[in-house]
C-alpha cells in the first residue's frame, strides 16, 4: 500500500461542535444568519461569508471571546490517543482547518505543533476582527475557500501518498474529492454517499483508529 498521510479537518472534526458557529451565536448580531445561510447554499464563498461573520464583531472582544472557547469548546473523544497512534506509526497528520488562529492554537496547544496546523489568522488591529488568509486558493482552485484544503493537499502530499482526508463539512468536500479515501461524519458523511467517494462513517477519533488498523495503513 502506498504511503498514508493523513488531512484531518478541526472545527466539528476534531472539536466535538463549529467553534465560528458558537462565537457567532454568543456573540454577533442576527445578521450572521443570513451570511451563514448563504454559505452554505453557496451564494457566498466560505472566505467571503467568514470574512463578513467576523467584521461584525468588535476587536475589543478578542480576549473574551477567545476565553469562551477555550472554557467550551470540547475535543471530540479519542483524539489524544489517535495523535499518539500517529507519531507511534510515522503516519504524517495536518490539521487544515476554517478555523482562525486565536483558537485553533490554544486549543491543539501540547496535541499538535504549530508547524503541522494549517488555519485562517486574524487581525484585531483595526476596530472589528479582520481574517486574514494566508492559505487561499491557487490557480487549481476557484471556490473561495478562505483555508484552501485542496491546494494544500496538493501542496503537502508525495507522488506516492495514500491520502486520507478526516473531516464533517461543506469545506472539507473539495478536498474529499481529491482524497484515495475519506473519514466522514455529518455533512461530508452524505456527500460521500451522495458522490460515491470511497468513505467510512466515523463519530469518535477511536472510530478512527480503527479504520486505519484494519487498513493496515503503516508507513
């Protein structure tokens, strides 16, 4: 078998729940509905409609809004261990995730290094949140992403790479397509059904380790 390397995606993935979706809901006014409707009927890019989603609120927040998640948000059940089975095989794991860096961070801070986490920045200079994307889409790639999953799958695969994408989402299906194999709960989990992409449904990170076992995916 060829080599695995593994695309795991972190909000609703590797956090038990959308960490953008809970800050919103605490703390932005009703309009973010309607932006996050529009994302996901793709009348708005993912990067245009977060983009809009943050500008509405005051960078005065960051430290309150950063404490809410790290007091609420929770990581989905098995990660630790399946992080461990990772650096125990030589199996290489990257986060690429939607999410922005003020939480992404703190929240894989011990689990993952900073090197392997692939995310949206942010900037709270001026007087609401402004994303910053340094991970947009290339020339391969025109749907607006914001964190480009498949240019960076793309960019961090080898030619003899079996590609493993872990993910629950609309922003994880681009990269799913590209993927020899895919992970999938919730939304990307009937996509994969829908698209006939070779998947397997997961709810824990235990789940997934099991997948890899019985895939015998070794380097």
């Amino acid at each position: 078998m060829k080599k695995p390397i593994l695309f795991c995606d972190f909000d609703g993935t590797i956090t038990n729940s959308d960490n953008i979706v809970a800050i919103m809901k605490q703390f932005a006014p009703p309009e973010w509905e309607t932006l996050k409707d529009d994302v996901l009927a793709q009348r708005l890019t993912v990067q245009e409609g977060v983009g809009k989603m943050f500008s509405l609120l005051p960078s005065r927040l960051k430290e309150e809004i950063t404490d809410f998640i790290l007091q609420t948000a929770r990581i989905r059940d098995g990660f630790r261990e399946f992080v461990a089975f990772t650096k125990q095989h030589g199996i290489p794991l990257y986060v690429v995730s939607g999410g922005i860096d003020f939480f992404v961070y703190p929240l894989l801070d011990g689990l993952i290094e900073k090197e392997f986490i692939f995310c949206n920045g942010s900037d709270f200079s001026g007087e609401t949140i402004q994303i910053v994307w340094p991970y947009s889409c290339n020339e391969h790639c025109h749907n607006g992403c914001g964190c480009c999953k498949p240019s960076l799958l793309r960019k961090l695969s080898k030619p003899d790479a079996f590609n493993i994408v872990i993910g629950d989402s609309i922003t994880d299906l681009a990269a799913a397509k590209l993927a020899d194999h895919v992970i999938a709960r919730d939304f990307l989990l009937e996509k994969c059904n829908e698209l006939s992409i070779s998947h397997t449904p997961f709810t824990t990170f235990f789940d997934v380790i099991d997948v890899l076992e019985k895939m015998e995916v070794r380097v």
